[in-house]
C-alpha cells in the first residue's frame, strides 16, 4: 500500500510572475479575453463576449494549455522546482520525481 504523501512533497500550484504574464501575453494566451490579469500570482480574465452581445464583466480563472506551460519552462520560468505539471490549466511545481 502506497504511503500518503508528506505535505511538503504535495504538489503546489506554482504562483506566477508579472514576466510570466508578459510572456504569456506576447504569445497571443490571452486571446480568447478582451481582459486579463495576475492576481496574487494567479491568472484571471473576462471572456471575449461574441459579437452583438454586450461585453461581459465576469472574471474566471485562466486556464494554461500544454503550450503556454511549454513556452514558460523553455524560458527558464520554473528553475526552482524539480519538475512540473499542467494539471486541469495549473501549473504545479514537484519537489521530487512523481
């Protein structure tokens, strides 16, 4: 039986920068919002509303795709972890080999 993990070894989702959210920005991430923002390191936005709707004002959560988590790890964003997943759009940082 596998033994539950300590709470230091537990994945945490890692806090973004303002020059991860630059870099996430450049690459076009934010597309799909006419608004974004990092908030205590935590990526929200509003949804691009479709045209002839009147914008919308409701921030959600941005989730990262595979790509945007790619193109932060290639520019060196997460150097201080071990290893780490995009799980459900949230980056996590790995202290250890999971």
């Amino acid at each position: 039986m596998k033994q539950p993990l300590e709470p230091s070894t537990m994945p945490q989702p890692i806090k973004l920068t303002v020059e991860d959210f630059l870099k996430l920005k450049a690459s076009g991430a934010f597309g799909y919002y006419s608004k974004a923002e990092l908030l205590e390191g935590e990526l929200w936005g509003v949804i691009r509303a479709p045209d002839g709707v009147d914008q919308w004002d409701h921030m959600v959560p941005i989730l990262l795709r595979p790509i945007d988590h790619e193109l932060l790890e290639s520019a060196g964003s997460f150097l201080e972890y071990k290893n780490t997943k995009l799980i459900h759009g949230i980056i996590f940082g790995l202290e250890s080999d999971l």
